[in-house]
C-alpha cells in the first residue's frame, strides 16, 4: 500500500492533482483492533470518500475465528455496503510474461481478456443459509443461488458497455441447464442484448468456460458472469499471466467510491519484510485513477503497465 500511495502521489503531483488519503482498519488489522472485520467507522469513512484503494486483508492467524468474524467477512460487508456490484478484473498476456505462463506461449500470448463479475448477490449473499438437520438426523449446511432481474440486469449493462469500448464481444457465463437461477440469468441477458446490437453475444455453460480459458482463451473478449462463477473464473483467467501477484481489481457502484485492490492474498509469510512486490497494488491504484477518480492523465503517468492492464 505505501509504494502504490507513494506512485500516486508523484503521478498526482506531475498533473497538478493533490490527494487527500485517511486510513481506515478493516479485515484482520480491524479485528485485531475492534474484534470487529468492518467497524462502523471504516465504512462510513469508506462512504463519505471518492474511492476505496484497499490492500490485502486477511490471513493465517484469523482462520481459526468464526465464519461472520473473519477477515473476509469484511471485505462481504464493504463491497455490500458500497453497493460495489460490479468487479471488474483484467487477464491481459503481453509479449514480456508470455514465458511466465504455465500454458504454451502461442496459447497465451495476446490474450486480452476483461472478467465482468456481479459481486453482491449471487450465493455469497443469498438467504436462507446456514446450518441444519435433516429428517435422518444428519447436520447438513445450505446455501441459497439467487439473483432478481434487476441484478442481472445492471451488471449486463456494465458488461456490454465495457465490450464496446473493446472488441464488441460479450461471453454471458452460467449453467442454464441445470439452475433455475441461471435460465432467469440467460434470459435477462438476451432481453438486454437488443440495446446493444454492436455486441456480438454468445453463451457457455461454466463447466466449459473454465475448460476454453485453458484451452482457447484468445476466444474470450468480455465475460459477464455471477458471483462464485465469476471467482473462480478470474483466478483461473490470472494464472494465464502466470502469477495473481500482479493482477489489479475494481469494484464499482456506478453511483458512489469503488473499491480498488490487487487480487493477490496478504502473504503473512513474507509480512512486514518489504520484499512483497507491489505491482499489483500500484495497477489498482491506477485503475482507481481510470474508473472512479476521472483522472486518465494522472493513470498514464503509472507507465506503460497501467496501460497494458486496464
């Protein structure tokens, strides 16, 4: 976090733009202060700001605590409370990582790809959930996949936007032949595409998106996808550069701050050593500067990363 604030500050200042940070605990440095992963201050902070530069939150020493008191509960409850609906994640191969990738170079290099993920609905947030008995007596866990029209509907609209401004395809990512959630998604999505019609769209089922990525990822230009596809389909898509380490994110409302974070994890071995690489963190902040800050001079003052990454 400090070399990205450090990069933004002189990027800022090379435009004449001047930033204003407040620091706020949230994850496990919240708990570790509050007992609390989201204290009430921390999101009201968060809402009165232009936007969210987050940093890794979690970490071993928390796994042990109860599911509503870890660290990723946290980050649940900021992106809810901002009403960040929208995650935007960039899987981009230029020439210089195409070798670090596990694939073959051809396979690889070139791929541009932009994941559109709808961020808080879906089965991470649907209820009931929890914990029960069933009518043998055995414990049993349940989750509820729900999304309305309307949810579907905004993160579309975010999708098609984003594939016009590119290659004007759009892959709608579900499973429709087997989820009642997933026919409303795909129906929804169709209905939508008629205010579109640059946009070239198709469908696939998650079990054969996850197999193209690996197989034929050059195919893919925009992806729109639900909640749990939507996270594991991006960290699938991050291992064609070859590390998570360098991948940034955005998560955006559409009518207040977003949220701008690397997708790596928090490292705790490595913590407090100043030998984590940044870069991902410095992408977000450049992202950040694109998206929800209105400062496309100050993003291309990052260099010629933030252009290959947003």
């Amino acid at each position: 976090m400090d070399q990205a604030l450090r990069v933004l500050t002189t990027a800022g200042k090379a435009e004449g733009q001047e930033f204003e940070f407040t620091r706020a605990l949230v994850g496990g440095a919240a708990i570790d202060a509050t007992g609390n992963p989201l204290p009430k201050e921390t999101l009201d902070i968060c809402k009165a700001s232009d936007s969210v530069l987050l940093a890794a939150i979690g970490g071993y020493k928390w796994d042990t605590l109860p599911a509503e008191q870890r660290p990723e509960r946290g980050l649940l409850g900021l992106r809810a409370g901002l009403n960040a609906f929208a995650n935007l994640r960039p899987a981009i191969v230029p020439p210089q990582l195409a070798d670090s990738s596990p694939l073959k170079r051809e396979i690889v290099e070139g791929v541009d790809i932009l994941i559109v993920r709808e961020l808080v609905g879906g089965i991470y947030f649907g209820q009931p959930r929890g914990f029960g008995t069933n009518d043998k007596g055995e414990r049993i866990g349940f989750n509820t996949d729900v999304y309305s029209e309307s949810e579907v509907e905004r993160i579309a609209r975010v999708a098609f936007e984003a594939a016009q401004k590119r290659q004007k395809r759009l892959c709608s990512v579900e499973k429709s032949n087997v989820l009642e959630v997933s026919q409303l998604w795909k129906e929804v999505v169709i209905r939508v595409a008629k205010d579109y019609p640059d946009v070239e769209l198709s469908h696939m089922y998650i079990d054969n998106a996850a197999m193209q990525l690996l197989r034929n990822p050059k195919f893919f230009d925009v992806v729109v996808t639900g909640n749990i596809f939507g996270d594991i389909l991006s960290d699938e898509a991050s291992m064609l550069a070859g590390s998570l380490g360098m991948l940034p994110s955005a998560s955006i409302s559409g009518d207040g701050p977003g949220i701008f974070e690397p997708v790596h994890g928090s490292a705790p071995d490595i913590a407090g050593q100043d030998i984590a690489n940044p870069l991902a963190m410095v992408l977000s902040a450049a992202m950040m500067c694109r998206y929800d800050l209105g400062l496309p001079k100050v993003r291309g003052g990052f260099g010629v990363w933030a252009v290959f990454w947003d």
